[in-house]
C-alpha cells in the first residue's frame, strides 16, 4: 500500500468572496488521504490544487480534502457555493448544484487557483 503525504503551507484569515447555499459537512480525520478518488480535489506540496481542474454533473458533490496543514477555498464565481474557512485533517464536501463554472483561490496563496465545471 502507498501512502499519499500531502503538504500545505498554513493559510490564515482569508475573507473572500460572498458564498451560496447550506453550512458543510466536515469529517475530520488523523490519516492522510487515500489517492485521488474521483470529484476529490487534494493539495499538493508544490501549494497547488490537485487536480486544479475538475468537470462535474449539476447535483455532484466534491470532496475537498485538508490534512497536515490549514488551507481554505475562496469562490470568486457569484452564485458560488459557500467558501471554505481554513482547515486542517478534514474534508469538506461541496455540492455543486447548477451548471456554471466556479472559480477558487487559497485566501493566503492567491496563485493557488483552480475551478470546478458543472455541465
């Protein structure tokens, strides 16, 4: 078995933009996560998001996952889900429920950027 050691550099404060609908649920966890399962985007030690870029089907649910170090995820999309607070050893699950294409930055990193396609 492969262990997957994700590294973070620490994200602290970070308004941001406004979010959307519904609190998340977050599960916390002590372990590093399994390898990217699909509609997960993970960190990486480069302080990148893996994957960056990611299309989904309206009504999908993305796992965001946090281990080792605080990081957090900042919509900038208007209509975007709610952002996401620094974490740390959890994932967050964000539903995705109308087609668009939601754009997100670290709140401290603001070159670590992705976006998720709903189609």
């Amino acid at each position: 078995m492969t262990a997957v050691l994700l590294g973070f550099t620490a994200c602290r404060g970070g308004g941001g933009a406004s979010g959307g609908t519904g609190p998340y649920m977050v599960q916390t966890s002590a372990d590093n996560p399994a390898p990217p399962t699909p509609n997960t985007i993970n960190a990486n030690p480069a302080i990148a998001y893996n994957p960056q870029y990611l299309t989904v089907a309206p009504g999908t649910t993305v796992t965001f996952n946090f281990f080792g170090v605080q990081h957090g995820v900042t919509f900038t999309t208007p209509g975007s889900p709610n952002n996401i607070p620094p974490t740390m050893n959890a994932s967050v699950n964000v539903v995705f429920p109308t087609a668009g294409t939601y754009n997100f930055y670290c709140p401290i990193h603001n070159y670590m950027t992705g976006y998720v396609t709903v189609q």
